[in-house]
C-alpha cells in the first residue's frame, strides 16, 4: 500500500504501534530466540510509570472540598509520565517481538538490543571450532581456536531460562553434525 493511500488512521496507527519482524522466507530454517526475559522489566516499569502518572493527575486536580489540591498546579508533569509509559511499553514489546539470537545454516546472528542493523554479529558455524555453554548456563561461548584462547561470549540472560535447553540442543546438534 503507498504512502498517500493510507488513512489518517493507518498512519497514526503505523506511527504509534511498533512493527513487528519482518516476514522471514524459508522460517523453518532458523531458529529465533528473543528477549522474552527482559520483556516483563519494561512492562512493570510501565505500569509503575502509569500509576504515578494518575496518582500526580489526581494530587494536582482533584479539590477535595477543604484545601486546594495538594500538587496545585502540578499536572503538567503527566505528560511526561505518559511519555515514559508509552517507551516502556514499546521496549517491552521490542524484546518479545525482536530476535536476540538466530540460528540459521548459515551460522549465529546476535542482536544487540540497540541499532542492531548497524551493530549485527554474523559468526559462521565454519568459524567455530567449539562451543560450549557455561556450568551456570548463563553463557554460551563460541570458540573460534581449538586452543579456546579467542571466540565470543554471548550471555543468556535475555532468553527465558526455560528455553536455555533448546538454545543449548540446537546448536550442539549443529557442532556435532557439523563433524
């Protein structure tokens, strides 16, 4: 659909809802993991973020018949509580949505939560001489030598814990079907 077709709805919809990923052409090539874990931080902040918001609409608003209203002249500052609000939401909304971690035939692709166009990290499944993941399972390491003095460290944090298990059997199927 172009530009000038949209309705005034359409746009505003487009401009204040996040897109989600892009449609993939062969999905059932890759595995996607997300920021899942992350997701509920931002979606607490935002509640918190929303309940102070009403709480200073009602100090600076409400005339409870004896006194002026306790923040008089304060409600100004709900505008910005909103605006927090909103960005919480739609960081919430990006870690469930936007993969952290792909694995594909063609090797590991790692997001970084910020400009991940500009900041992506391709490593080839034939750069990797070993991986491994940590005894805690909070890291998977990549090994570029079979000396393991040099590789990339990707922490697990961001992925659910109850999906480190199938991280961890996808990509030592690949290292031992790779051999």
């Amino acid at each position: 659909m172009e530009e000038d077709d949209k309705t005034i709805g359409e746009k505003v919809k487009d401009a204040v809802i996040p897109r989600g990923p892009k449609s993939i052409a062969e999905p059932e090539k890759e595995l996607r993991f997300t920021r899942a874990a992350q997701a509920p931080l931002f979606f607490a902040f935002s509640v918190l973020f929303f309940a102070a918001t009403i709480a200073v609409l009602i100090l600076s608003t409400q005339d409870w018949g004896m006194d002026d209203p306790i923040l008089d002249g304060w409600w100004w500052l709900c505008l910005p509580g909103l605006l927090l609000c909103y960005w919480m939401v739609r960081l919430g909304l990006r870690c469930t949505r936007h993969a952290y971690i792909i694995l594909s035939p063609l090797g590991v692709e790692i997001f970084p939560f910020f400009k991940a166009k500009d900041n992506l990290q391709v490593i080839y499944w034939s750069q990797v001489a070993d991986a491994e993941f940590t005894p805690d399972a909070k890291n998977l390491v990549l090994h570029f030598t079979e000396e393991k003095k040099s590789g990339v460290v990707v922490s697990l944090k961001p992925i659910p814990q109850v999906r480190h298990h199938l991280l961890e059997e996808a990509v030592l199927g690949v290292m031992e079907n790779r051999d």
